[in-house]
C-alpha cells in the first residue's frame, strides 16, 4: 500500500468526522459542548466508550505484549471489572446527585478550594501524559508507514493529528465525541475481527483449531501465582486493575465526561456495567491477535521491526498488516482501526483537558456569559498546543513499552485523586485544606522511593556500571511493584489527610 493512498484514506476518514461534526455542533454552546446537554442515549454512549478506554495503546501495544509477558494483562482487565462496577454505584451517585460539569467540584464541596484545585491539577497533567503517549504511539507508526516516505518532519505529523482532531471537535465538544467514538469503536473491531480472520486463513487453521493448538499454549498463561516478588504476580495484577479502573475511569474527567451526558443515573449505570462486560472479551481478543501475529511471523521469517536498533514489539501488529503479504484489505482496515483507535481517547482526551481548564481552574460559568464561549475556544486551541509540544518530548524520551510506561506514570499521578476521593466518601472528616497539596506531593515522593528502592540500593551498594543495570540486578533480590504502586499512593495520600483532619 502506497503512502498516498494511505494519505486517501486518512482524509476520508477525517471528512466522515467532519461530517458528523456538522450536525453534532449546530448548538456550539457551552451547555452542549461540555454535557451533549444531558440526552446522549446510554447504549451509544457504552459502546463508544470500548473504543476510547481501549485507544491505540491497547490496539498495538497489548498485542505486541504476548511473546513477553502472555496473556497475564488479563489478570488487570479482571480487576478493571470489579473496579468498573465500583464506579457505576459507588462514583456515579455522587456525580449525579451533585449535577456536577467537572468531577472535581466534589472535592470543592467535600473539603475546599485547593483541595479542588489540587485534584483538577492531577487530572490535567495525567490526562495529558496519557494522551500524548496515545498519540505517539499513533505517530510514529504513520511517520514509519507514511511521511518518512514525503520527507516530512515528525513535528509537523504531529500537528497535523492534533489539527484534525480540533476541526471536528471545536464546536460540539462531547456532544461530537459520543457520537464519534461510535464509528472509531467499529473501526477499531472490524479491523482486529478481519485481522484474526486472514491470519487464521493464511495459516490453513480454524478458529477452534488455534484455541486447542500447541501454539497458542506456548503464549495464553493468564494466572501467575507462584511469585509474590514478581511484578505480574496475579493479586498485585488484580488489585493495580482494580484501582486503575476506579482512577483511571471513574476519577478521570475525560472517561467520566461521557457517562455525565446520560439523561439519568440509571443510564448512566446500565452503560458502565454492559460496556465493562464487553471490554473483558474484546481485551481477550487483543491478546489472541497478539499471539497470531508471533505464529505467523515465527512462520514467515518476519522479524520484530527494529526502532533505534531495538527490536519494537510495538511495531509488530502494523508490520504485519502493511508489509506481512496478507493483502490490501487487511491493509486498509489495519490503518482505519489505528486512526480510530488513537482519535477515540485522543479527541475526548482534549475535550475533557479544555472542559477540566475552563471549570476548574478559570471559573467559566461564573463568567459573563457573552465572555464563556470565547474563553472556551481559547482554552481549546491551549490545550491542542500543549499535547503537540508533549508528544514531540516523548519521542526524543521513551525507551520502553508504552502501555507499561502509561500505567506506570498513572500510578503517580492517579494515586493523590484517589487518597483524596476516598477520604471525602467513606470518613467524615474535614480537613486543613491549604495543607493538601503537601500531602499529595509527598505521598507521590514516597511512592516513587518505595517502588525505586531496591535499584538505588544496589546501585550504591554493589559495583555496578549504572542504575539501569543496577535495577536489572535488583529483580533477582528485592521485591517488584506493578501496577499496586497506584493503591499504595492513594494509602498514602490517605493516611496524609488523616494527620491534617479535623472534626
């Protein structure tokens, strides 16, 4: 497939947003822009929502994950159930009964001004390192696959992502993206289903004849349990899904935007339970693709592309479809599920950054409301510099997977909002309020000590060249966090509001 046809299809793509766009964003006000003015149907919402939660990260990365650690992410996506069902009656009762615009408003009125202000920061800086590691992880397989071929620069791709996305959002806001995230969600599985089909067919097997084969075997250990110093070790897997879940969707303005458009609680909840079902098996999914993609590489001598001389599992997936002789039509739906994949979380992830920015922190609604319009489309147009200027860094930066990176830095940043929102449900205590902000930085240093001990340890103890080979000695002796980093932050933010209660 030719870069200019790849380019074809990529402004088709985006024209059908437009499109949608236009009807969507008529009413440009900031009632629909921020809340769809509370009538999106649930149903829609719940499937748009596999689509965002899942984003390019999930559709390349998780995949290309299998030859490494198997099928052990499913240990995280079961936790991520129960954490979802936390979310649909333990978070949305209180959302709902407030009427809240921005999720954080509760800790206004739970504790006070910075405790509000303290949240909503969290948020902003974890939603935009989540999306710029989305977006470019998206990138840098279109930099690979199409504009190194025109000579155009990574800086410029990236703007250009960004620019498409704000066309098509800029006026209706989350009223758009619930309709969108629908047709990126469809995209996103007809191009995994069509994927698992022509590799099935290339390798003259029957679906039921993988899911018995000795091949699959050697990838799909879901459980992990005899290793507690392990960092897939299932419990720590489990619970770090758990509070992922609860953080990541239901403590997240962006994943939580979507469920507020819903014309009721009711909806509301009967949309995060049939979407958690679903996510469980289309994640399954993702991991049987993951190890169809090594079967069929191992059997035609295709090797795991190479970026900065390393090999890139990352890369695999697109490797395949573009380059792996399965035929265009794989091709065509691999770029489209990609597009739509990165675009589902990328296009909310902005509208909630300039929902989040425009509420919490500059007051909008307190404005003149002949002021609150223009503000918003400012703040919109900021919050699109700042994710172009934060994906350009990460490409000089990253080094390692990006899902891991992603869930890693999640478990610093998600870890304060949790401790804070925990302590407003289940104590009754206020709290010195000007004082938070201590607590959640240092609960954060601490984390970050706690998890990185064992590598600093040894790195001054033992005669070693540097940290990084200091931390691949320290596996062998102390024990690894996962995904637990995240509870284990929010406990300590928690014990930190209990030093500063009052009655």
């Amino acid at each position: 497939m030719q870069p200019i046809h790849i380019l074809l299809l990529i402004a088709g793509y985006f024209g059908v947003l437009i499109l949608i766009s236009y009807f969507t964003g008529k009413d440009d006000s900031n009632e629909t822009f921020f809340k769809a003015s509370r009538k999106s149907p649930w149903y829609v919402v719940a499937f748009g929502m596999i689509g965002a939660s899942l984003s390019g990260v999930t559709f390349i990365s998780v995949p290309g994950w299998v030859e490494a650690s198997q099928f052990s992410y499913m240990q995280v996506v079961f936790g991520y159930l129960v954490g979802y069902f936390i979310i649909a009656y333990v978070l949305m009762p209180i959302y709902y009964r407030l009427n809240v615009t921005s999720i954080y408003q509760y800790l206004e009125d739970r504790f006070g001004v910075t405790s509000y202000k303290t949240g909503a920061f969290f948020f902003l800086i974890s939603r935009i390192l989540g999306a710029s590691f989305r977006l470019y992880l998206v990138a840098i397989v279109l930099q690979r696959y199409v504009f190194d071929a025109y000579e155009i620069p990574f800086a410029v791709t990236v703007t250009l992502s960004i620019l498409l996305i704000w066309l098509y959002t800029f006026r209706g806001g989350i009223k758009t993206i619930v309709w969108t995230d629908t047709l990126q969600t469809l995209f996103m599985l007809i191009a995994v289903g069509v994927a698992i089909y022509l590799i099935l067919t290339n390798l003259n097997m029957s679906f039921g004849e993988f899911w018995n084969s000795d091949a699959l075997a050697e990838y799909n250990q879901i459980w992990f349990t005899d290793n507690l110093m392990a960092k897939n070790y299932f419990v720590k897997s489990f619970l770090g899904g758990l509070f992922i879940a609860v953080c990541m969707t239901g403590l997240d303005q962006d994943m939580m935007q979507k469920n507020l458009t819903c014309k009721s609680l009711g909806d509301a909840q009967k949309n995060m339970v049939s979407f958690s079902v679903v996510l469980v098996v289309v994640n399954l999914i993702f991991l049987l693709l993951g190890a169809l993609l090594f079967m069929y590489a191992a059997q035609n001598n295709i090797s795991v592309p190479l970026m900065d001389g390393k090999p890139k599992t990352d890369l695999l997936f697109p490797e395949i479809a573009l380059n792996g002789g399965l035929g265009i039509s794989l091709a065509v739906v691999f770029l489209l599920g990609l597009i739509a994949a990165a675009y589902s979380s990328a296009d909310s992830a902005l509208t909630s950054l300039t929902t989040s920015f425009s509420i919490d922190f500059l007051g909008i609604e307190k404005k003149p409301e002949n002021e609150q319009k223009r503000t918003r489309k400012l703040v919109h147009i900021a919050m699109s510099v700042v994710l172009i200027i934060v994906v350009i860094i990460f490409n000089s930066l990253a080094n390692k997977s990006v899902i891991d990176s992603l869930l890693t830095i999640a478990g610093y940043t998600y870890g304060p909002l949790l401790g804070l929102f925990a302590f407003g449900i289940f104590t009754k205590y206020k709290i010195v309020d000007k004082r938070v902000w201590i607590v959640t930085l240092t609960s954060i240093c601490l984390t970050y000590l706690l998890a990185n001990f064992g590598s600093y340890y040894t790195y001054v103890t033992e005669d070693v060249v540097n940290l990084a080979e200091a931390t691949k000695l320290s596996k062998e002796t102390f024990y690894q966090f996962g995904y637990e980093l995240l509870p284990i932050n929010g406990f300590l933010t928690f014990l930190g509001l209990v030093l500063i209660r009052r009655q």
